[in-house]
C-alpha cells in the first residue's frame, strides 16, 4: 500500500505578541503533512519547529523530502517506521512528530477508531489544561488574565529582573490556582531565591528554573524546592525516554512536546519510563493550530497536568479538533486525530 506525502505551508498569528524570556514574535511559521493512502484515505500532521531546537521552516520543509523514501510500505507498521524516521532525521523532531501524527490518523480512519481508544485510554481522565500569560506589561497581563476566564488554571511565564512584580500583578487580578515557566531564565542563585516568593504566591510547581544542560544546577535548586514542597519540571532538559533516568532524582516530573520528542510514540515510552521513576508527567505545546494540539491530546488521559493552548492563543486556527471547555480538555470521538479543516 503506497503511501503519498503531500506538505503544505502555512503561518498562524496570535492574539497578542507571544513573550518569554527568550524572546518575542507573534507570527509562526508551520508546515502540515498528509500521508494519502491508495484507497484515498488521508492521514494528517503538523511540524512545530522552534529555533531553541535548531529548527525551521526550512529545515522541516528539507526533512520531509528526506524521509519521503523512508514511508513504510505498510502504515500500521508504525514502531517500525518511527525508528527508520529516527534513524534518517535524528536532530528534527519537528518534521518526524508531524509524520508519526499522520500515520496515526491514517491507521485510525482505516480502522474506524479513535486513537485515544486504539490505545485502549479513557478520555475522561484528561486532566484541565492551563492557560498561558506571558510577559508583558502589567496592563497588559491584566487584560490577558482576563481573556483567559474560562480557564481555571494560569501559567505564567518568568525569567526577568521583575518577576515578583509580574506575580504580585496577576496574584491582584485572580486567585486562580498558577503555575510559572521561568524558560531557563534564572541562575541557580536566583531560583533559590524564587522558591519561596514563589510559595508565598500560591505556585503549584516551577518550570524549567535553569538553563537545560546545568543538572548539578537542578540538583541544588531541587533540594531547595523540596524543602519548600514545591515541585520542580523540567521542559528544555527533557526532550526523549533516554533522558530521563539522568534527571531523576534532580527533578519531580517532565513536559512532554511532540516538536521535541519527535513521535506519539516516543511520548508514550517517555510517560512510561518517567512513571517508572515516580515522576509528574505533564504534556505542553508549541504554539500550534488544532492540529497539533490534538494530536498530544490524545495521550493527556495519562498524564497529570496539560498546556495544551497553542490554538488558543491564536487568531487564525484553520482546523478543529480537541476542545477545551473551562479548561476540560475534550478528545474528539471521530476516527483517527478527529481533526478536520475548517
């Protein structure tokens, strides 16, 4: 059974100027893939490359075409594939993450299933997925609070010179329970000074503190953190399974992203071997279309926490897909991803 690819490009904007600590945009560059099959069936994919990675547009657009003579021959042949991918593109998780999405897609509607129920999960475990504020002015972060009413968790993104400022900011403007990305913002010595400011706003867990390499760093910070019961993620220093025993220990849970993993499979050997260390599992996003969202929201029945607003943070979503309802996330009940274009 002869598989076709066909790509496509495309850019999404969001509502307000997108700001971390390592920058800002407002316009993404995406390319979407559909793996077509002999009956016509078609499988559908996102590539969400991001810089921090080394990637692009480009480099998708040129690892596509790379991995055109690796489609397998037989798409339920999935692990299979995955591993060739891997073993072609292994620096582009981006443009794998969005073929892995397709050939899933693909098996379901030959099937007639979902995926969530391929997999044999419950949808009704998805955990409530947070709503992302990021840096700006105070003004500004007000009206995004705002916005963001209909979510019953914030997360809130850190790493300057003013963060107790941003969080006393949004601590005035809700009571909402808050989660807090610093993107690998601070230094050690300024994470253990973060830990109790952050407690004293009522944070649930820090994300990222330091830069991704600097573990000895995490061990420091962690010790502090615990102390103050406050979990520590890591995000930039977890990118497949094969990093998680280094980090246990250093850390109490993972984010899991397509875009740097590279597969829904390597996502689900990650959930695995991070619940085999006793580690919080959560699922995050680039910013992304439906498309992409609802391809990892597929796995959120197993995880305990989710930022899956990618689409919600934008303007221009050209697909449906999974939903979120005051936060629920909800999978669709079509064969396949359940995406469709608009």
């Amino acid at each position: 059974m002869a598989l076709k690819l066909l790509v496509e490009q495309c850019s999404i904007t969001t509502r307000h100027p997108f700001v971390i600590a390592r920058g800002s945009t407002n316009g993404y560059k995406r390319a979407w893939v559909r793996l077509v099959d002999s009956d016509g069936l078609e499988g559908w994919g996102e590539a969400d490359p991001s810089s921090f990675y080394g990637e692009s547009l480009e480099t998708v657009l040129a690892g596509f075409e790379r991995l055109r003579s690796h489609l397998p021959s037989d798409p339920f042949a999935i692990e299979a594939a995955e591993a060739r991918w891997e073993q072609a593109l292994p620096r582009n998780g981006a443009a794998r993450a969005a073929l892995s999405a397709a050939l899933h897609d693909l098996v379901g509607k030959r099937l007639g299933q979902p995926v969530w129920r391929l997999w044999g999960l419950d949808p009704q475990k998805a955990p409530l997925s947070s709503f992302t504020i990021g840096l700006d002015t105070p003004d500004k972060m007000r009206e995004k609070v705002r916005e963001a009413g209909q979510y019953p968790i914030l997360k809130i993104k850190l790493g300057t010179d003013g963060d107790e400022e941003i969080l006393r900011t949004i601590r005035d403007a809700t009571d909402k329970p808050i989660r807090v990305d610093a993107n690998a913002g601070w230094t050690v010595a300024r994470a253990k000074e973060m830990i109790p400011v952050l407690k004293g706003f009522g944070v649930e867990f820090l994300e990222q503190p330091l830069v991704p390499e600097d573990l000895e760093g995490l061990d420091d910070v962690h010790r502090v953190a615990s102390r103050h019961q406050l979990p520590v993620v890591v995000d930039e220093s977890c990118i497949v399974a094969a990093d998680i025993p280094r980090l246990a220990g250093r850390v109490d849970g993972i984010n899991i992203k397509l875009a740097k993993c590279g597969s829904l499979r390597e996502a689900l050997r990650m959930i695995a071997t991070a619940r085999a260390h006793g580690m919080l599992v959560m699922v995050g996003c680039m910013i992304e279309t439906s498309l992409g969202i609802t391809a990892a929201a597929h796995f959120t029945p197993l995880v305990d926490a989710a930022d899956l607003d990618g689409a919600a943070l934008t303007v221009d979503d050209p697909f449906t897909g999974a939903t979120i309802e005051q936060g629920q996330i909800r999978l669709p009940t079509e064969p396949g991803l359940g995406v469709k274009r608009r």
